[in-house]
C-alpha cells in the first residue's frame, strides 16, 4: 500500500468521496470481472459491483488496513454477488473464455464462426452449452474458488483472504471442484456425442 493509497483511505474514511472514487478507479475493472464470472451477466455485474461499492464505502472506517485494500475490496465484491444467489436460491450462467483450466488440464472449446456449416455451428454451441451448464452446476464453494484462480488468477493466499479462510482450504475447494467437473464434462460430453474435448496436461 502505497503513500497515495493510504491518503486516498484516509480521506475515504472522513467521507470524501472523490477521493474514494480516486481510490477505487484502479481496481473497478477487476472487480467488475470477478462479478461477471460469478453472477454470469453484464447486468447483474454491474449491479453487484454498484451495491459492494456502496458497502464499502459505508464501511472503509472499518478497515484496519491488515490486508491491501484490493483484497479486502475483492471480498466485499465476491460475498455481494454470493449473497444475491443465494437471495435468488437459482444457479446462474457463468460466462467463460474459451479455455477452462482443470487439475489435469485445459479444457478447450470454441464457439461458432462465420465459417462453420450449420452443423458445425450446432456441435460448437451445444459443446459451449453442456460445458457451462457443468461449470455452473458446482456448488457455490467450488464454483467460487475455480472463479478466483482459473479465471481471474488470483494466488492462493489472496482467495484465502478474499474467502476468510485457510489456503488449504482454498486448494482443497479448488482440487475438489476441478475434479469434480472433469468427471461431469467427461460424462456429459459422452453422452451428448461431444466426447472429442481436449484435454492438455498443466500443473498448478
């Protein structure tokens, strides 16, 4: 946390909300990203991140500046978007690049272009389908730490601090939820005729 920073907070926390408009700028676009993953469109994102903005800034004079600002902010972000789906009590679509990490893994996929025959197209959007469908059907504890890591890249540590809990339990949430949909996407792929996904060696 730089000087900047720490000044920006401390105007933040007498109620000054230019500075904390400055404050927050750098970190909107990430935030919004982790809201997108979670809540699966645009609308509900923009929603969420205009709700956390205004719970964090109601509740900056609580900050004990322990942590960096963005980790904290990150959480705010992540238990607003939590909190409305389970305020829904409905799964919704997350919305994905075209390649999605797993512990064995990249699973590829592409989507329709210009290019594809109609049954090129079909294979390519039903694939999309059953591979989004599998990812948003995890629980929430998986779904929510294969967000932070595979898609937006967050260390450990940092989901760790995001979720108030262990790294170790953000590894296990983490190998657990990757095996978990490998498993789900290897069947459904299968039972779809999809069954020709590839799947390339990484390591975490």
């Amino acid at each position: 946390m730089n000087d900047i920073e720490k000044l920006l907070i401390k105007k933040s926390k007498s109620g000054d909300v230019e500075a904390f408009e400055q404050l927050i700028f750098d970190y909107q676009k990430k935030a919004y990203n982790i809201a997108l993953r979670i809540m699966g469109n645009q609308e509900d994102a923009k929603d969420m991140c205009q709700e956390a903005f205004i719970r964090i800034f109601k509740s900056i004079e609580g900050f004990k500046e322990q942590s960096s600002f963005s980790t904290w902010m990150y959480r705010i972000v992540t238990n607003v978007c939590l909190d409305e789906i389970r305020r829904k009590k409905k799964n919704d679509t997350v919305s994905l690049d075209n390649t999605f990490e797993t512990q064995n893994g990249e699973v590829h996929f592409e989507t329709a272009s210009d290019e594809d025959t109609p049954e090129e197209a079909f294979i390519r959007t039903e694939k999309r389908r059953i591979i989004l469908k599998e990812i948003n059907s995890l629980s929430e504890e998986y779904k929510t730490a294969i967000v932070l890591r595979d898609i937006q890249g967050f260390s450990y540590e940092e989901i760790a601090n995001i979720l108030c809990c262990s790294i170790g339990t953000v590894k296990s949430r983490i190998n657990r939820g990757r095996n978990i949909l490998k498993n789900r996407l290897k069947t459904a792929l299968e039972l779809s005729g999809q069954s020709n996904v590839y799947i390339a060696e990484r390591r975490d």
